[in-house]
C-alpha cells in the first residue's frame, strides 16, 4: 500500500441509557495487534470475495456465450423444421390437385 491507511474506530462504550462513543482517526501502526489481525483478516476477506466475483463473472460469462451458441442451433433447427412442414403441405396439395383433375 502507497500513502497513510487510516482506521475510524469506534472509542468508549454506552452507559446505562446513553450513548458516549466518540471516533478517532488511527494510522494501522497506531492499532492493537488484536485489531491489527481483525483488520488483516478482513483484508484477506475483501480479496477472497473479490476472486469469488470474478470467477463466477466468468462463469457468467462462459455460460451466456454458451447458452447463446445453443440458441442459434435451435433457431436453425426451427427453421428447418418449418421448411420442412411448409415442403410437405405443399406436396399434399400438389397430391390432391393431380387426384382431383386426373
């Protein structure tokens, strides 16, 4: 990290029907080794997540393409399917005019 990483934290404790927290800026240097290993581990935790987030982008992303690819298949399929009816009717009609006039 570049520069001076400041913390608000929270001082005091509420009293019986109040409220006394006052904040207080500190550098990480300024913090208790236990908060130190608090804000590490929420560190770690930022950065785990934000992988998280980019794995299931991509997944995302291979998916739709996926999905997409499938979609042109069955719109080609459709569309051969209705070709295909459209050939037989046609036939048929073509079948019962040649009855009809021989």
């Amino acid at each position: 990290m570049h520069g001076k990483c400041t913390c608000t934290v929270l001082l005091g404790g509420s009293h019986q029907g109040g409220n006394d927290k006052t904040r207080k800026e500190l550098t990480l240097k300024e913090l208790n080794p236990q908060d130190k290993k608090r804000v590490a581990n929420l560190v770690k935790e930022l950065a785990k997540v934000g992988e998280e987030r980019e794995h299931a982008e991509e997944r995302l992303k291979t998916e739709r393409l996926a999905f997409e690819e499938r979609l042109v298949i069955l719109q080609e399929e459709y569309d051969a399917v209705i070709k295909e009816k459209i050939c037989i009717q046609l036939t048929l009609i073509i079948i019962c005019l040649i009855k009809n006039i021989c």
